[in-house]
C-alpha cells in the first residue's frame, strides 16, 4: 500500500456513463468490468503535498476503478499529470488546494499544447466521469497569481487550474471551481464530453484585475456540452477557439467580465482554422460587456502569439445564440476582426478570416449607460464581409431611463437579416480597437 492512498477492491458492478448529451454523438458501446478498484486518496497528514499520493490513486485506480477524495483539504503543490484514464470515477468530496509557490509554478507547469498556456493538472482519458455532488472544489489561490500578474495578459507559463486533454465519452459535473490562477480550464482534443452543474468564481479582493480568469475554453474541441454553468470571472464566460466544433451551451449564467466568447481566432499567420456548429441557449449575462461576441485577429501578422500574432485563415459558420437575457450589460452582441496588441495600428479590414451565418435572436433585458442605446456593433472586415447575420426579436432597454434600444452600428455587413445597420462602429470604441 502506498503511503497516503488506501486501496480498497469492491465487487461492484460499473454503472457506466449514459449521461452523454442528446444530440451531442454517441458514446461506443461500454461493456462494465465484473470488479472495480477503489482508491481513497488521504490528505498529506502534516499539510504538506498531496499530489503524489493523489497521483499514485490514479495509478493504481485509474482504468477499471474509483479515486475517492475525502471530505478534507488536499495541498496540492506540485503539477499533476493523470492522462490515459478509462472506465474511472473520480469523487471529490473536498477541496483541492493549489500552493502559492508562484516561482515553482512558473518554472514546472505543463504545456497545454496551445499559444504559450500551461496547466496545473492535465487529465484525460475515456468513459470517465468527474463529480463533486456540488460541494467538491479546486481551488487555485488565485489571489497571490492576480497581485503579481497586475492585469497583464497572457503571463507565460501562469497556470490554468485544470485543462482536459484526450478526453472522450465523459461526464464532469457537480463541480466547484473557484479562484482560478489564469483560464479556469480547458478542454483539447477532445469530443463527446457533458460538464454540467459547474461553479465557477474568480474575484479579486483587491484592485488587482482578475484578466484571463475565463470560465472554460475549447480547443481542438468537438460535441462539448456546457449546461447549468454559473460563472463569476474577469474574461470570457465560456470561450470556443482553434477547431472548436458542435459545442451546445445551455442554462449559462455569466455575472462579470465579457460574456460568451466565440474566438479569440485567427492569430497564427496563415494557419487554416474554424469554428462551426454552435448553439447557445437561455444565457443570462449580468453586468458583462457582452451577452455575446466574436473575435478574429487582423489580417496583419504583429508581433508572435499569445500577445501578438494576426493573418490567419478560416471561418466561423452557424452560430445561434438565443432565449438570452441581459441585466445592466454594456452591449447584447459585438463581432470584431480588430484584435491586434503589441500597440499594433487596428487594420480592422484586413482579416481574410470570414465570419457567416449567425443568429442573435429572442433576447430581452436591460442595458448599462454605456450601452448608447446599442444592440449590436458589428465590426466585420472588408476583406471577408460578413454574410448571413441575423438579429431578431430583441427587446432590450437602457438600464437608467429605460429607452429602448435601436442602434445597429456595423462595418461590411453583407445583407443582414431582421435588422438595419444605422451607421459605421464608432472608431473611438475602446473593445474593437478603433478604425
């Protein structure tokens, strides 16, 4: 027996994972093994580092068996890696706790395979299912990572708490995840995977910013379904990026930062990329600057990813946001093809990155002051105008003196559908980047 972890082997039968979205594909066949192993992973008795215990749980338990977390704190102060998981539960009844030893973070954080990022814990696997019964939590202590990183962005090798990879035929749910040190998580090259019940907060409790705490991201993603999230952060609510396809977010709440994000993308010179098939339904978005919005590069390669980069290639197609409520939200919705850093002059017509055939329909709400009596800035480029943009039933209001608003302000946008365009997007606009 290895200290910290007790191995207990039951004669359960495997219930298996039957909860994949509707929709979302089919998980293969499963066929339960007679037996499964349980592993009960104990804290460090002194609350010194749990990780290699945890990490010998998933070695003994990790394919055919369960890892049980007590209801306890485990200090979790070094990088983990459980990849290769199948047929395994993983119960947490307690907290995980990352360590503040933001030097030894920096230095040993694994690569997540995208831009700069890296990860405290890399796990992955087939038919597996990751549940925390509502109370079970990682917590990142991302107070130290907000007070030294003051609001830059992207920070090399800052961690993201948790980042999903080689995941397929799974269930997260029930989850808690607060205080994330960067992304909250991530999920890469992976399809058929349900997270659902998940709680996310990420806040500061100073002025440092809580920039690029996002709630969750896609990459390399197909058949993610997101349902019953409620995210408090300082970024993007739930973000698809590079490859995200048949992505399904429902029952969203975003309180905080930008909003549902579709991009950033288009930041690798000439690399060829997409994100199609997206639906997202019945999200509220309370004081964010978007219910919604799309971001590509420019066109104009400045500077190397992650805070420079511009020029790629690709589309995004068949987008519908709907059944969507706002509360004191700066702006409903916002296309941009401006991002560009390093003090980049914007280029906003240069993307050839084509953005078509997407719906903002069925919302309702209230707008904040800044809003100007907006519903949409739509700032396509010139280059690759944008086809297929449909706005409908939409009845939002300003927040203070409740005037309805009717302002469309859009740049090469082809033939929209239920709305008019009334002028150009102000150049002035600090979130797209100017003219």
């Amino acid at each position: 027996m290895l200290v910290g972890t007790v191995l207990i082997c039951l004669a359960l039968a495997w219930s298996g994972l039957a909860a994949i979205p509707s929709g979302a594909g089919k998980p293969p066949p499963y066929h339960p093994p007679p037996k499964v192993k349980e592993c009960v992973v104990q804290p460090h008795p002194s609350g010194g580092d749990s990780a290699p215990a945890i990490l010998d749980a998933f070695r003994m338990c990790g394919q055919d068996g369960k890892i049980a977390f007590l209801n306890e704190t485990y200090h979790v102060n070094s990088v983990m890696t459980t990849t290769g998981l199948k047929n395994c539960e993983v119960e947490i009844n307690g907290t995980l706790l990352w360590g503040t030893d933001i030097n030894y973070w920096l230095n040993s954080s694994l690569p997540m395979g995208y831009q700069n990022q890296s990860t405290a814990w890399q796990f992955g696997g087939t038919n597996v299912h990751l549940h925390g019964h509502g109370y079970g939590t990682l917590n990142g202590n991302g107070q130290v990572w907000y007070d030294f990183n003051k609001g830059q962005s992207n920070y090399p090798r800052r961690p993201h708490q948790i980042t999903f990879t080689g995941l397929y035929d799974s269930v997260i749910e029930n989850m808690r995840f607060v205080q994330s040190q960067m992304w909250t998580m991530t999920v890469i090259h992976a399809s058929n995977v349900l997270l659902q019940n998940i709680y996310v907060s990420s806040t500061s409790n100073d002025s440092a910013s809580t920039d690029n705490t996002d709630g969750a991201d896609t990459i390399y993603a197909n058949n993610i379904t997101f349902r019953n999230w409620d995210v408090t952060n300082g970024d993007d609510c739930i973000s698809q990026k590079a490859n995200s396809t048949n992505i399904l977010m429902e029952d969203i709440t975003c309180h905080g930062g930008t909003g549902i994000a579709i991009g950033s993308i288009g930041q690798y010179n000439g690399r060829f990329e997409t994100i199609q098939n997206v639906t997202a339904r019945r999200v509220h978005a309370i004081r964010t600057q978007y219910i919604a919005y799309i971001k590509t590069w420019t066109g104009v390669a400045t500077g190397y990813p992650p805070n420079g980069g511009g020029g790629g290639l690709g589309f995004i197609q068949n987008l519908t946001f709907s059944e969507l409520e706002a509360v004191n939200t700066s702006i409903p919705f916002g296309i941009t093809q401006c991002t560009s850093y390093n003090g980049a002059t914007p280029d906003c017509d240069t993307s050839k990155f084509n953005i078509r055939d997407v719906k903002f329909v069925h919302a309702n709400g209230t707008l904040s002051a800044a809003a100007n009596e907006t519903v949409a800035q739509m700032q396509c480029s010139a280059a690759a105008p944008c086809p297929g943009i449909e706005v409908k039933d939409v009845a939002v209001t300003e927040l203070v003196g409740g005037q309805k608003a009717y302002q469309y302000q859009c740049d090469s946008v082809e033939d929209p559908i239920g709305f008019n365009c009334t002028g150009p997007v102000p150049c002035d606009n600090h979130a797209f980047g100017g003219c």
